[in-house]
C-alpha cells in the first residue's frame, strides 16, 4: 500500500493522506475531524499539495465531485508521520475493496 502524507500550512487543514491503492483522500482539520473523499486520482491529490488555499481547493475541486464520508478518529501517531487512524482506516477500505 502506498501512502502519501502532506502535513499543510492551513488555517483550517492539518493534512491531507493519500492512498493510489483504494484511490481515497483523507482531510485531517485542526478541529479533529477527518473527512474520506472516495475515487480521487492522484492527480488531484498532487493538486492539492500545491494549493494556495486548501479550504477553497476543498470546496471548489472536492465537494461535489467526489464521494465523502466523515471518518473516525481516535488517535494520532507523533512528530507529523501518519495517524494511527488514517493507517486503520485505509487498511480496512482496502480489505473491504
């Protein structure tokens, strides 16, 4: 499974987590909440990365055009690597795949 983590310079998003396999976004906010964006191509997530404005990218390239769903999060691994839940939660979309 490869994963891409982008720790992001945002008021409102902490990171963003990328899985090719299951092709699913993961939104981290600082208030918490994780929110999963199904059938996102790589390319979006690159594009993501490079937005100025990650909210406005959020609303203008996301919502809308990809399924979402909230997802839970319990726990976050230290030093910016992956949460813990992030990790749980692709391993799981992937079985279920």
């Amino acid at each position: 499974m490869i994963l891409h983590y982008e720790k992001v310079s945002s008021s409102n998003v902490f990171s963003g987590t990328y899985c090719e396999e299951i092709r699913v976004l993961l939104i981290r906010f600082h208030n918490g909440g994780l929110y999963a964006y199904h059938n996102v191509p790589l390319e979006v997530f690159l594009a993501f990365k490079e937005a100025k404005s990650k909210g406005s990218f959020i609303q203008k390239q996301l919502k809308g055009k990809y399924t979402g769903e909230a997802a839970q999060l319990i726990c976050y691994a230290d030093g910016g690597t992956l949460g813990v839940m992030e990790k749980i939660y692709f391993d799981r979309a992937r079985r279920s795949a």
